[in-house]
C-alpha cells in the first residue's frame, strides 16, 4: 500500500482538505498507517499535478482559507486499479526490532530481558484500548461521510488488529513464563 492510494481512497467518501486527511488518518487507520500532515500534503500535490485530484479555495471567516481536495474520474478510477491488482504476497516485509533483541537476548541480563518484555506488553495493552476507542470513532465516521456500509469494513480491520495484539501479548507473556523457569 501506498500513501498516494490511502489518500485516493479517503477522498472517495467526500472532498476533504489535507488537515481533514489527517484527522480521518488519525482516527480510523493510524493503526496499520500513518502519515504526517507534511506527507499527506507533498502527496496531494503530486496527486494534484498527475490529475487524480483537483483543489478549489474554501473561504473561512476569521480563519486562513481551506484548500479542499477532490477525486477526479482519472483518480477513481487509478484507485480502482490499485484496489483490484492483487499483491504477489499479501504478507508484510519482516522487519521486527524487537525480534532482533530477543533474538541475541542471551547478551542480555535477564533483569533487562524480563523488563523489555514488559514494556512491549504494556504498550500491546495501550494498542488494545485504542481499538477498543477505535471501533466507537468508526462508527461515528461511517455515519458523518453518510456510508454506513463503510463500518462493517473497517471493523475488519480493527478485528486483526485486536487478534495480533492478543497474539503477541500471549507470546509475551509466555516468552516470560520460560524466562522464569529458566537457569
């Protein structure tokens, strides 16, 4: 996936601004992708020049004007492509830091062993009550852009990411249990 098509395929509910974007970006998918404002704007520009999206001026009172942006059929349909090319492999580069550390974890003090593992437990269980806070800013979503049938969707998605948290807290905690039974 790419930013330029998470764009595209926000912008496919309603014309939104870029700080607009990032609000949609921040509460509904921040769990599998982020983005700065800085990087959603530099790519609405280049979206903008390729002609997937148009700009018009929005006057404010009392507040700087807002640049809104809209799909254009070239965008849509560049979107569509994209949805529907399917991935040679739907699995994710594996680059995991903290494999790499439990991995060499035996140059390690347990103590310090035993704590980072805490820590990643600790953060899974924040991750866990996001989704939680999640799943209740979805449905408000899907009702403002007036798609209902959005929310079903990205409940999926919510649910993965509930199911791999479990999963690593589990292994987690399991990694802790053979720790302690460990020399």
């Amino acid at each position: 996936m790419s930013l330029p098509n998470a764009i595209l395929g926000l912008l496919t509910y309603q014309p939104m601004s870029g700080y607009d974007l990032k609000q949609v970006f921040d509460t509904s998918i921040n769990f599998f992708w982020t983005a700065q404002l800085s990087q959603i704007y530099r790519e609405l520009s280049m979206l903008e020049k390729k002609g997937y999206v148009t700009s018009r001026i929005e006057p404010q009172e009392g507040r700087p004007d807002r640049k809104v942006y809209s799909l254009t059929q070239e965008g849509n349909k560049s979107f569509l492509e994209w949805l529907n090319r399917f991935s040679e492999s739907l699995l994710l580069p594996v680059r995991d830091e903290f494999n790499i550390r439990i991995f060499f974890g035996s140059r390690l003090p347990k103590e310090e062993l035993v704590f980072q593992l805490n820590k990643y437990i600790r953060e899974l269980r924040l991750g866990l009550e996001l989704y939680n806070t999640l799943d209740n800013s979805l449905r408000q979503y899907a009702e403002a852009l007036l798609r209902p049938e959005e929310e079903f969707y990205w409940r999926l998605t919510v649910k993965k990411g509930i199911i791999m948290a479990e999963a690593a807290i589990r292994w987690a905690e399991e990694c802790l249990q053979e720790l302690a039974n460990s020399r």
